[in-house]
C-alpha cells in the first residue's frame, strides 16, 4: 500500500501553524476610558466636559473612539451631543490609540436652552458617555478550512451626574444684569 508522504506531516504543520497564531487569537482589544470632571463653569450655560478613550491592540488596525450625550432634567434645555473617531493602521501590529471626546479638553459645552430657565432654578443633568475599540484581523485559510482570527471589539460606556443652577434675584454678577 503506497501513502503520499505529504499527508503525514499536514496535521503536523497545521498544529504548528494555528499554536502560532493561537496567542494572537485570544488577544482582544484593550479599552480604558477615563471622564474628566464635569461641572458646570461659573453661573452660565457653559459645562466642563470630555473623556478619555485609551486602546491599544496587538493586529496592525485598530479604531477607537465614543459619544456623549449632556442632558438636564428640564423640558426647556435640549441636549448637548458629541462623538469622535479616530483610526490607525501600521504595517506590523502594536498599535497604541488616545482618542479625545470632544477633540480638545478641557472642552467649555454650551447647554442649550439654559438661559430660558426661570431664575433660581437648579437643574439635575447627566454627562451620557460611551466608548469603544475595534481592532482588525485575519482570515488564514488552507485546504477549504479558513480561520479568522482578530476582529474583536470592546465598548464601555456609563454616565456623570452633575447640576446646573441659574442665579437668583439677589445674585450681584448674575448673567442676565446686562440684558435690557
């Protein structure tokens, strides 16, 4: 009985060849995200905000980026929106990303529809954040059996509270003193 002597050592070479590759398919993304204070600046309609998304990945692409969504517990005051993405690609992989949301912090945000609140009033808002990385990957295929490997994703997100108060009658520096 003849064998082909190339039979023998394709499920060697296939051992060896996904033992290779069997650490990079395990790697994900790595994703940390760190929110800046939020506060609102002096007795305006301006908010302090912003984060942070640290990623890196082991592949040669990676995309990282996130929203946030500043909304106060008032039908008068609409929301304030944001989001940012930015990506990388290298000829080998260990790529490093540090995404800021919005691009420059510390970032002032208007809230809109502040100045229409009565005087006196204090507002309960929330800063709404996400964040996300998405790493590439590769598809190795042999004899009519591909494996993927790569292509995972992580995303986090959470919210900040923080308040908003209009100043009173009584207030000496109050934002509406100049409005005729």
């Amino acid at each position: 009985m003849k064998t082909n002597s190339l039979r023998r050592p394709f499920p060697m070479l296939c051992a060896i060849g996904f033992s290779l590759v069997a650490p990079w398919a395990s790697a994900t993304p790595f994703l940390q995200t760190q929110v800046m204070p939020v506060y609102q600046v002096s007795n305006g309609a301006g908010v302090m905000m912003g984060h942070i998304v640290n990623a890196s990945t082991a592949y040669n692409r990676l995309i990282a980026g996130g929203t946030f969504i500043a909304s106060c517990a008032n039908s008068q005051m609409l929301p304030a929106t944001g989001q940012r993405t930015v990506s990388k690609d290298a000829f080998l992989g260990g790529i490093v990303l540090r995404v800021t949301i919005p691009e420059t912090l510390p970032a002032l945000v208007s809230m809109p529809g502040f100045y229409s609140l009565p005087r006196g009033t204090t507002v309960q808002c929330t800063y709404n954040w996400t964040s996300r990385a998405v790493e590439g990957g590769y598809s190795i295929g042999a004899a009519g059996i591909t494996y993927q490997t790569g292509n995972g994703e992580l995303s986090e997100g959470f919210f900040r509270q923080f308040q908003m108060s209009v100043p009173g009658d009584t207030t000496q520096d109050d934002w509406q003193g100049c409005i005729p």
